[in-house]
C-alpha cells in the first residue's frame, strides 16, 4: 500500500507545505488540492485510472446539468442507472468476458483476448456521485442572484466542474471510503481553512493508531491465520476456529487502520471525514453491528437502496424483503462471486431473524451478562459469515466447514488452548478501550511540546523493530 511508502512521504511532506503556505487563498488551495488528487493517483496507480476517473467526472457534471435543467426524476434515475451501469461492467466484466468476445466473433469481428482493468476506487467514487446526483436532483431552485459563485441554473447543490473534480478524486476516500456525501464535502470545500493546532494530537494518534492496527496486528493475524485458512484439512476444530476468528480481527484492524490514517490525512488538511467504525465487535445484534460497522457504507445502503425500496412503511413482510433485497445487493457490490452473495444474504437473514424476535416480544433480556452473550452470539455470527468474504470460492468454503467436522476428533494442543483462552479475555476486556483514542490524545495534550518528537520518534521505533516483513495491501483496496 502506497501510504506505507518514503515516496509517498516525501510527496505528501511537500504538498502539505504548499498547501498551507496558500492558506487564506482558497482557490489556489482547492487548484493545489485537485492537481495532487490527481497526481497520487497517477503516480501510485496508472494514467489509465486517472483518464477514467476524469470521463466519469465529465459525465457527472453533464448528468448534474441535466438534472438542474429538466427537474425530470426520469433524468436522474437515467444517470443514476448509467453510474451503475457504468460500475457493474468494470467491476463484474470479467464474469461475462467470454460471452462478450463470444458476440464479437458471432458478427465477425476476431478480437484478441480482452483485459480490463477494474479502475482504482471505482465503486467509492461512484457512491459519491451518487449522493451528488440525488442532492442536486432534490435541491430547490432560487432566485436569480444567488450570492455564490459556484450556484449554475439557480440550484444550490450544482458545482462548478473543478470542485466536483476535488470530491471525485479527493485522494483519502477514493480508495475504499469512507463513503463521504457531497453536502458534507462540499460544505468544508467552501469553508476557508486554516491549520488548527489543536487537531495536531488527533492526527498523531490517528497516525498511530493507524500504523499499530494494519503493521503490526492485522500482518501477525494475517501470518497466523492465513496458512490455517489456505490448508484447514490440516489443523484441528480449535485451530480451524482460531483461524476464522483471526480473520474477523484481522479485517477490522486492517480496515479501521485504513480508515484512522485516511481520517488523519484529511485532518491535515483541514478536512473531517464521517465516522466509519465504532467499536463493531461489541455490538450486541446485528442492527448494533451494521450501524457500528462501515457506518457510511451501511448508512448509504439505508438511504439510498433500503428507504426507496419502502424501508419499514409498507408492512412488515415487505419490510423483511426490502431487508434481504439491500443486504443482498451489498454482498454482490463486494463481489461477482456467489460467496458473496450467501455473505449478503445471511446478514440479511440474520437481521430478518432479529425482527421477527422483536415482533413476538422475545430476547435474551437485560443485564451485564445476557448483554455479554448477546455480544458473543453477533460476534459468533459475524465471523461465520465472513468465512463466505474470505472465500471467495464456494467450495472452498464448503471445505473449511467439512474440515472442521472431520478434525473434531483430533487432539487440541495446549498452544491453541492457550491462545484461545487469550482471546476470549482479549474479547471480554474489549469494551474497556471504548475510550482509548480519547484518552491518547488526552496524555500527547499532557506531554510538553519539546518532548514529542522524542516520544513519537521511540513509538514509532519500537513498531518498526517489531514490524514484520513486507505489508500486505488493505484489504478493501479491492472493493
């Protein structure tokens, strides 16, 4: 991953001194910020994405247009559909490339193997335009004379096309989110920025927080899980559980890490992203869960997929399948395969489940320790259906579910007992550090200035003696 990178670090060192040396001149702040944008994803990925990303962004500001002109709903849902159009084809093209190059011959057209890249961080930015689309589509129109100099057609949502370029490619969301709406962006973008030493302690521990999540907790779980999930036949029924479980954890530091640091970026540069992880493991149901996990990708699916659906107005059966039908339609966002589908589709399930314990007026009840086993039972839950994200093969899902039967019967050794026993303190004591990034920023706020360096500086040396070999790319990178 590029963030870990010296090119990356030198690169970033000297945009950040250029943006904050034009601080009080916002459009030359704004000019920087889009060349940067654009720069970075060049430079760490191809010419190719950043061509891509500059169409889809011209289609958007056409589309936008269109929509502030008409007032037609059939116009936005037109560009809406073309926007997913747009991202199905890249993302599941490799799914029906043979029947594509299959047609082409079928009218005599002899084509070569064709190979298409799937463009970097197509599906957030395309999440992004969305949320646009509909801002503009839902705007009411003023009068002539709108005091702004971004407002075209008399609507207030409409923005020039250098600025809807910035919040397409803003460089710390592009890649796998958060998923950060337009009004939300744009809000900051006009707002004229000024460096805030007071943020200085959140982006250290943010910084931090990150590097310690994705260097050093997701790569040890990732090397002791992984060999466990590539070859199960091969481990007993507690080191099979270690493994799935490893994976759980693992995917949480490795994305919240992303998160902390993408949050930390933003922050240098005068910008809040929306909040994306809270705390999900100690989520005591799976409603709990989805509204402390991906907080922005969940919050779109309610407001953009689930709402205009009918969301829970049109009774309660069709309530359930409007559930189904979002969570559904999430499992194949992730994926073309069918694993993620049955992952989609189990988390819906399981919530439609929920409901309908709520409706008979059933529960575990309350209490620390009906609370405790709420919180293990989601967490149970959570990782069995991961098991269908990290597969992305049903068979090989299958076969981890076999191997965990057949090695039932082989003999536990005390080293996985161990560490399972480790684990479950781990998860037990988990809701203790609800306040732990708090209570950084509040020791760095007690620690004199003329100290930090050295502070940070024997941190971060203790993490790179500790740090293993190489690190893997996030794993939403993919998304």
């Amino acid at each position: 991953m590029f963030f870990f990178s010296i090119e990356f670090g030198i690169i970033f060192a000297l945009f950040f001194i250029a943006y904050w040396l034009l601080r009080g001149f916002l459009r030359l702040q704004n000019s920087l910020l889009l060349l940067f944008n654009y720069a970075i994803l060049w430079y760490f990925g191809s010419l190719y994405f950043a061509l891509v990303l500059a169409l889809f962004t011209l289609f958007i500001f056409a589309a936008s247009h269109a929509i502030a002109a008409t007032d037609r709903k059939s116009v936005f849902l037109a560009s809406v559909a073309l926007v997913v159009c747009n991202l199905s084809f890249f993302k599941y093209f490799a799914s029906f490339k043979d029947g594509f190059e299959n047609l082409l011959r079928f009218f005599g057209l002899d084509v070569a193997d064709i190979d298409i890249l799937l463009p970097l961080g197509l599906s957030f930015y395309s999440f992004a335009s969305i949320t646009y689309l509909r801002a503009v589509y839902e705007a009411k129109r003023v009068g002539k004379g709108a005091p702004s100099d971004y407002v075209l057609l008399q609507n207030p949502k409409l923005e020039s096309l250098p600025n809807l370029a910035i919040y397409l490619s803003f460089f710390p969301t592009i890649i796998a989110g958060p998923i950060m709406r337009s009004d939300f962006f744009f809000a900051q973008l006009h707002s004229v920025r000024f460096w805030r030493a007071k943020f200085a302690n959140l982006i250290i521990t943010l910084l931090l927080f990150g590097i310690v999540k994705k260097v050093l907790l997701a790569t040890y779980i990732q090397e002791y899980s992984e060999p466990i999930l590539r070859n199960p036949l091969n481990y007993n029924a507690i080191e099979l559980l270690l493994g799935i479980f490893g994976y759980s954890v693992q995917l949480y530091c490795d994305f919240s890490g992303y998160v902390d640091l993408v949050c930390a970026f933003a922050l240098m540069l005068g910008f809040m992203l929306p909040p994306n992880f809270n705390m999900p493991y100690m989520a005591r149901n799976l409603k709990d869960f989805w509204a402390r996990w991906h907080i922005s990708l969940s919050t779109f699916i309610r407001d953009y997929i689930y709402i205009p659906l009918g969301g829970s107005k049109r009774g309660f059966w069709l309530t359930q399948l409007f559930v189904l039908i979002a969570f559904s339609l999430s499992g194949i966002w992730h994926g073309n395969t069918i694993n993620f589908l049955i992952w989609g589709a189990l988390h819906g399930l399981g919530l439609v489940w929920l409901n309908g314990l709520r409706a008979l007026g059933l529960g575990l009840g309350s209490g620390a320790f009906a609370g405790f086993v709420a919180r293990v039972c989601t967490f149970c839950f959570v990782t069995f259906a991961w098991l269908f994200f990290c597969y992305k093969d049903f068979g090989d899902s299958v076969g981890f579910l076999s191997a965990f039967g057949e090695n039932l019967a082989q003999p536990v050794g005390l080293r996985e007992s161990v560490i399972l026993l480790c684990g479950f303190m781990v998860f037990s004591c988990y809701p203790l550090l609800r306040n732990l990034q708090r209570m950084c920023v509040l020791y760095l706020y007690k620690i004199p200035n003329i100290l930090k360096p050295l502070v940070l500086g024997a941190i971060l040396c203790v993490i790179f003696v500790f740090m293993p070999d190489g690190i893997p790319n996030f794993i939403y990178a993919g998304f």
